[in-house]
C-alpha cells in the first residue's frame, strides 16, 4: 500500500464497497465488521468500585481486523473513519482510533459522519472531517454499563429461581412489563352486551344510514324491541344539516419507530427485519451497475429534511405528480422535545428522481416494498393537503333523534402519491325540515371488547410514547422477548408466554423503581444529557446503581423463598418416594425429584399416559413426552427403564415403507420424516393421515391449513378435498 493513499475505516463489508466505488484509487476502505471491542461475553467487566470503569476486550474473532486496521494506518497518509452517525457508531470510531494509537501514537485519526452514501455528500465528509464525540461515546458507554449491570446481576438470580439461559434487562423487561400487563387488563375485563339501533333513510334516490343517539349504552333488549316498534311506519324529520370542509395534512416522513410500524402493519415485515432491509438501502445496492445508497440514515429520531433534499422533492412532485399538487411553501414538522441524535434527517430517498417503478426490476421484492414505502412518504409529506367535505345530519323520528354522518374527497392532494382512494360514503343533499324516508330498522347487539393485544407495530408506539429506548433499542428488545420465550405472536398480536408471565410477576413487585416506565424514561433522559455533555456518567451511573442496589440485594434475600412457593407439588417420585418439584427448562414446565442429584427422575408436569404402547424393554406403559427433536414415548419408569418408542403417524413412507414419525427441526418447527433416517431423508412439512386418496388410491393424504379451515392433499395426484369429501372429522 502507497504511503501516499488515505485509509477510510467503516463498520460494514457493504458500505466499504459502495463507498470504495465513490473515493477511487486514492483510498483504501477497509470494514471493522461492527464493533471490534465490548465488555467480555463471560466476565461482569465493570470496577463499581473504581467509579464503573470498564474493561473491555478485543472481541473474538476480531484479532485479524484489527491487525489489518493497525497495519494499514502505519503506511497511510490520512485515517479517517466513516462508522454510522450514532451513540454506536461513535463508540465503534473511538475503539478503532485506540487500537490505531496503540501502534502509531502520532497517526492523526479524523472522524466523517455519513448521514447519507452518495457520492456528493461522502466527498463533503471527507472534506470536512471533525473529532470524534466523546460525549457520544460516554452516553454509548453508560447504556452498555447499564445493561451489563441489569443483566449481570438480575438474570443469574432468575436462574437460580427458575432454569439458566433467562434473562432480565433495563428496557427489555419494561416491553415485557406491557404486554403483561395488558394481559392481565383483558384477563380481568368483563364484557357487556349492548344494542345499537341503525335507521336506513332515503333521500331524492339515495340511501343512507344512520344511528340512533342515546344517552348511554342500550343495554335492555325490551327498551329497544319498544324503540323499534314505536319507529315503525314513521317519517324522519330533518333537523340539522352542515356541512365543513377539512385540510388533512399529509404525515411527516419515517423515523426508525414510524417505519417500523408502516412496515409492520402494511409489509408483515418484523422490526428486525425492517432494519435490515433498511441498512441494506442505506449502505448500497447496484443500481445499473452502479452501487448507490438509496436512503438517508435509518436509526433517527428526527423528522426534518435538509433544504437541498425538499428542493428536489418538490421538483419531483412538479414533473411527475403536476404543479397542483404542490405548495406554496415547502412544508417544516415540528420535532418533539427528545433528543435528536447528531444532525440527523428523517428517512428519505437520497435520490428523489429514482421512483420505485425505475428500480423495481434490480433490486429484491423485499427491498423494493420498503423503498416504495419510504418513497412515497418521503415525496407525499412535502405535497398539498387534501381536501374532503365532512356533512353531518340530525334526523328527528317520533320522540328519537338519529345521526348520520357523510365525507367525500374536493382535492386528492398527498392522497394521489399514495395511492390512497378513501372509500367515504356520502349523504344526499338536504336541509332541516325536509322529510326523509325511513325504509328499515335494524338492531345489532354487541360486546364491550378488552383493551387490544400489543401488535409489534403498538409495542414501538407505546415504548416510544413512554420514552423508553431510542430507536436503536426496539428492534433487538422485541428480538430478546422472542428468544427468551417471553412472548409469542398469536394472530400478528403479542401474546405472554406462561414463562413470560412468572418472569413478570417475579421481577416487577420486587424493582418496583428500576423496571417502572417512568424511571427508565428518566434514565434515557439522563443517557441524553451525558450526550449533550451536561452530566458525567459516572454521575448517571452512580444515581442508578444506588437505587437499583436496594432492589437487588432485597431480591437475593427473598430468591430461596420465591424458589420454594413456586416448585413444590404433593406428588412423590415413583423411585424414591421424596417430593416432585416443578422445574423449568427450555421446553418448558416439567416435575423433578427433590433430591436431585441423587435421584434423576423427571416427567412431564401433564403426563399423557399411553395404555395401547408398552415399552419395548420392560412391557410398561408408555408416556407422550416432548425432547429437543419432537415429541416421543418413553418408559413409564424412566429414568430407571432407558424405553423410548418414536412418535408416529400410523403412515408408511412412500420411499421405503419405513415409518413417517414426527419430529422437530432447530426453529422448533415440526416435520414428519422417515424412521429409517438417514438411509432414506423422506420429509413432509404438512401432516400425513392414513386416508387413501379418493381419486388416484395413494395411501395417505397430507392436512394443510387454509386460513381457518383444513384442507386434505394428495402428494401424488395433487388432488385436494374437503373433510366432508372424504368423510373424515
């Protein structure tokens, strides 16, 4: 390498190559492949006593990156470095420029922020390079210390309570905190029935409906069975008509928790996965053989575009939308009072002439959705408002008073770039004292329903609204709750585990400050202001741990105690007579021998005796039990008699005649495989039944679900039948 060439130092394989492409031959641009230093994976890593100092390590696996930096930056000219604009990005940056220092004191290492990878504006970075933030790095820091501190001295409490791999962390168990507790609303929620009455009116031609006003809810069927028939055969009576017209302004642009949500509920993509596809956008894909990055920065807070970005989206508007679609002025969002990290923009295309349509041909079905969503938003917050007519009519019947209400759309305005047609009904024209018909009454009884289930897209709301986490926090924490088991996804809604539940009821009585929404949205707050430089982190640190020590040591005490409500049953072990205690493992609840180690027998909490099996060793009866590869028989005795028979299906394979016998892949989905694996690798995804195929004779169908019905399939005619068809329920 040329003592003359520049080193640029960024954080991604991808963006190195988008960005190489941009600075030529007079750079190397190397990748740090993310962090290349954390606190170690297998040691707490922090001095409490020596002011929370910590210690952190070369990562694993990251030796020869660094070698590679250290060498690199001997033999250059200039070192800067290009990680993302962000807490961790700065982080990244001051790692790297220590394990540069180390070798080369002298070597001056400059910072470049890329709040977009263009090629205009990575020139301009590296032309106006500036110090690293060590306030950015201190407040990145402080929330690393937080975490391990958390989680380091919670989780290993919660294993001793409950089975290892758990965990408890700052944000993670507030989330989960949530969705229990929403939980609990719904469990406690008695609904009520009530009855709404709709009138059907006709007016010169057109009908139209409308309800019927009371004071509170109709909840007696007799009062409304009386309503009705003192309706019937009447003329309705118009008593006030208005009508107004209404500006909708359009939405600003994404920032990470709105994109996450538009993703969730009109994608079916995870936050994960948004942020993903989103780093992908922001970091290059090739474009006619050009790599370009199509989107600013995409871990932001604020809602603001630069000057130069809405001249160019409103020229865009002009030519591909018309002149009438644009203000009179470019449109500015308020921003709320949280921390707006760096000079960060909002999401938006880096290049507003590239629609979707000139791109969706070159780049993943995947990224193009995403693209189109951001786009569109990008372009419809800088368009006029819409413009729509809202009528409002009483109507008098008798001694009652009916409301119907009306929209219709005067002026698409940002409508027309999203594609949005509003599908309003509209009232007649008519004015009060204009006698309108009454054409039919219907009643329609209801239920009171509980408050919803979190969606992913309700949770980043909530979490946001509360000010808990940043937008770098969400996706992981929802990742967490599912790893862990917490929670599942029931329906697209969030749902609480029996597992995520105890872990709630063990942890929040007892941090009733720590894991409380209002204290952690004060400590992210306080996270801020060591950002801003306003306050140490020794300082934050130390007003935490102060507070969260009590909890903790309070929590130590009373673990064996919690422990012993939650684990003895009155059942005795069928080998030595002691007391089952219920324990947990990654599969969840099953019952164990007090006196293990001694006695090493265990079973299923809810064991399904199996009376036409019996063990091939013994002759006893078998039990169903569940295991890392699916569910299998085994010895009633066991551990003493080692039985064990595999779970089957009662069908042959079609390849060997062995047996189809289900099992369970590493995601935990189930298959159905051949016993004689792996000599024959037979495998169906859906469910084999000993049912011939009524048309072609195959031996067995497969059941597939659709939608909430099941269907039966032929996996060799392909033919396909209902459970009336072939008499099967």
């Amino acid at each position: 390498m040329s003592k003359n060439k520049k080193l640029l130092v960024v954080e991604s394989p991808t963006k190195a190559k988008t960005i190489k492409g941009y600075l030529g031959k007079d750079f190397d641009v190397v990748a740090s492949k993310g962090h290349i230093k954390d606190l170690p994976e297998n040691k707490f890593g922090v001095s409490i006593k020596q002011g929370f100092k910590p210690y952190y390590i070369i990562l694993p696996g990251k030796k020869k990156v660094v070698q590679e930096i250290q060498q690199k930056a001997k033999v250059s000219q200039e070192v800067f470095i290009g990680s993302d604009p962000d807490r961790e990005g700065e982080a990244i940056a001051q790692h790297v420029k220590e394990v540069i220092n180390k070798t080369d004191r002298k070597k001056n290492v400059k910072r470049v922020l890329f709040f977009e990878i263009t090629k205009e504006e990575v020139k301009n970075a590296i032309n106006n390079p500036q110090e690293i933030d060590i306030n950015k790095v201190n407040a990145q820091q402080a929330r690393r210390i937080l975490d391990r501190i958390v989680g380091y001295m919670v989780s290993p409490v919660l294993w001793r309570i409950l089975r290892k791999g758990l965990s408890a962390g700052r944000v993670q168990t507030v989330a989960l905190r949530l969705i229990c507790e929403r939980e609990k609303e719904r469990e406690r929620f008695k609904p009520e029935t009530y009855f709404l009455v709709k009138a059907l009116f006709e007016k010169d031609g057109q009908k139209f409906e409308a309800l019927l006003k009371t004071k509170g809810k109709l909840k007696d069927k007799t009062i409304v069975e009386d309503i009705k028939s003192k309706l019937s055969g009447l003329i309705g009576i118009v008593k006030t008509f208005k009508k107004d017209k209404k500006f909708i302004t359009p939405y600003p642009p994404y920032k990470t928790s709105t994109l996450q949500q538009d993703a969730s509920q009109k994608l079916g993509f995870t936050p994960k996965r948004t942020m993903q596809l989103a780093q992908e956008l922001y970091e290059g894909v090739n474009i006619q053989g050009e790599r370009k990055g199509l989107i600013t920065y995409m871990r932001t807070d604020s809602v603001r575009i630069s000057e130069k970005a809405i001249n160019t989206i409103r020229k865009v508007i002009k030519d591909k939308f018309g002149s009438e679609l644009l203000p009179l002025k470019p449109r500015k969002f308020k921003e709320k009072k949280i921390q707006i990290q760096g000079a960060h923009e909002a999401i938006r295309p880096t290049y507003p002439t590239i629609t979707p349509s000139d791109i969706q041909n070159e780049i993943k079905k995947e990224l193009f959705k995403l693209y189109n969503l951001i786009w569109k938003r990008a372009l419809a917050s800088q368009a006029k408002s819409a413009e729509e007519e809202h009528s409002k009519a009483t109507i008098k019947v008798g001694e009652y008073i009916f409301e119907a209400q009306g929209k219709k759309v005067l002026f698409p305005g940002f409508y027309r770039i999203l594609d949005y047609s509003p599908n309003y009904r509209q009232l007649p024209e008519m004015k009060a004292g204009d006698r309108v018909k009454l054409i039919d009454l219907n009643v329609e009884e209801k239920q009171t329903e509980p408050p919803a289930r979190y969606t992913e897209a309700t949770l980043i709301k909530a979490l946001e609204a509360n000010g808990v986490g940043r937008p770098s926090t969400y996706a992981p924490t929802l990742s967490t709750l599912y790893q862990r088991k917490y929670i599942i996804k029931q329906k697209g809604s969030l749902v609480p585990t029996e597992l995520g539940m105890l872990v709630y009821e063990i942890l929040i009585p007892r941090f009733k400050e720590i894991f409380d929404v209002e204290f952690t949205a004060r400590m992210e707050e306080m996270l801020d202001k060591v950002e801003n430089g306003e306050m140490t982190k020794e300082e934050l640190l130390e007003q935490f741990y102060s507070r969260f020590k009590i909890e903790l040591d309070n929590f130590i005490k009373e673990s064996k105690e919690i422990k012993k409500e939650l684990e003895v049953t009155e059942e005795k072990c069928r080998l030595c007579g002691a007391p089952l205690v219920i324990r947990w493992s990654k599969y969840g609840k099953f019952l164990a021998c007090s006196r293990y180690p001694e006695c090493k027998y265990t079973r299923p909490l809810e064991m399904e005796v199996v009376e036409d099996i019996k063990c091939p060793i013994c002759g006893k009866d078998m039990v169903l039990r569940e295991g890392r590869t699916g569910r299998f028989y085994a010895c009633i005795d066991y551990p003493r008699c080692p039985g064990t028979l595999p779970y089957t299906t009662g069908v042959k394979c079609p390849e060997c005649g062995g047996e189809l016998i289900e099992r369970k892949n590493k995601r935990g989905q189930v298959f159905y495989a051949c016993s004689n694996y792996p000599k024959c690798k037979f495998t169906l995804s859906n469910k084999p039944v000993p049912i011939r195929c009524p048309k072609c004779g195959f031996n067995f169908l497969v059941v597939q679900k659709k939608g909430k019905k099941e269907i039966y399939k032929c996996i060799k005619c392909n033919s396909t039948f209902t459970k009336e068809e072939i008499g099967h329920g």
